[in-house]
C-alpha cells in the first residue's frame, strides 16, 4: 500500500483548536454529552475536547456497517451510549462522512433517545450529494473521494495511529 499526505499534522491540529473554539462559542451555556463513534473518531475527539470551554459529558458508540456489492451498507449497533441524554444537548463526532449512511443511523437512534438538540462534527468530508449533511454543523476539512487513512481513520485496521491524514495512491 502507498499512501502521500493529504493533510500534514500541523493543519490537522490548526483546524481542531479552530473547531473548538467554534463549539465552545456555540454551546458555551450548556453541559453536551459528547458522543464519539467508535473506532475511527477516538483520535479527533481526544484532541477537540482538550479545546472546549464548558463542562461536558463524554460517551462512545460503536457501530459497523456491511457493505454488499452493490455497496448499500446496512448498519448494525455494536455498543449504545449509556450516559442519560433525554432533554441534553448532544455533539456527536464523527471521523468522516462518506455515503452518509452511518450518520443517518446514527441520527435516527440518537434522536430517538430524545435529547433537546444533536449537532453533528464531522473531522472529514469527502464531499458527496448526501442528505447526512444537513445535520452536520462542524466540519474539519473537505477532502476529495479517496480513500484515507490517519488521524484514527483505518485500512484493514491499520493507520489510525498517524498524526496525519493521507490518501491511498494505488
Ligand atoms: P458512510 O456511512 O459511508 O458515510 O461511512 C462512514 C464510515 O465509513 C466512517 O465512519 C469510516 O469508518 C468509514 N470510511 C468511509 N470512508 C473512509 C475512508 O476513506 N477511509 C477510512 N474509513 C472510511
Ligand atoms: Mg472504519
């Protein structure tokens, strides 16, 4: 596999001190229940909570999604969140968004769970058509469609660890 950087570690980190001073502006008078989404978005949200201002709550979820041929990925819950979040503001954070299906997922059940508001993060954006992106307030970078990895972003499990983000080349 040969990967060239697409986003050097210190714009990665630039955009994650400016996306938390945003949050911190926008949600300065409540106490949200953040909500990662396991695996790839540990990395980000490990890092953007260190810039937020206001008390918060922290919670994961983890979700898979099996992708057929004809790539229609249904998505399966693997672990829920179990911090309350009826009447709460939640900020969920996502690594990247794709074909939007996990975070129409994600979306529905969370909602579901009754919380006054949910604001989606999302550290990428490839950019597509997809009707996920009403409901994302923060974006880190938009990225061309191409398969990337960093920053807790996988390929076959491998990756996450690079402080960068970088595309696959073949
Ligand atoms: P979506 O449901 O198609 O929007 O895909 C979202 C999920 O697919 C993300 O949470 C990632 O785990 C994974 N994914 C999508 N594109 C990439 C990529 O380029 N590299 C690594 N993982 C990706
Ligand atoms: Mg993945």
């Amino acid at each position: 596999m040969r990967f060239e950087v697409l986003i050097p570690e210190d714009r990665v980190q630039k955009r994650v001190r400016e996306l938390g001073v945003e949050i911190s502006n926008d949600l300065q008078s409540g106490a949200p229940v953040i909500v990662g989404v396991l695996t790839g978005a540990f990395v980000f949200m490990a890092d953007l909570v260190k810039h937020l201002k206001m008390p918060a709550a922290i919670d994961f979820i983890k979700v898979k999604s099996y992708q057929n041929q004809s790539s229609t990925g249904v998505i399966r819950l693997l672990s829920d969140i179990t911090v309350p979040v009826e009447g709460k503001d939640i900020l969920l954070i996502e690594d990247i968004l794709d074909t939007g299906r996990t975070l129409d997922f994600l979306i529905d059940h969370l909602n579901s769970k009754k919380p006054k508001s949910l604001r989606v993060c999302c550290f990428l954006d490839k950019d597509l058509p997809v009707k996920a992106r009403d409901h994302v307030s923060y974006v880190g970078f938009k990225i061309p469609d191409r398969f990337v990895v960093g920053y807790g972003l996988d390929y076959n499990d491998q990756y996450r660890e690079l402080p960068h983000v970088a595309a696959l080349t073949e």
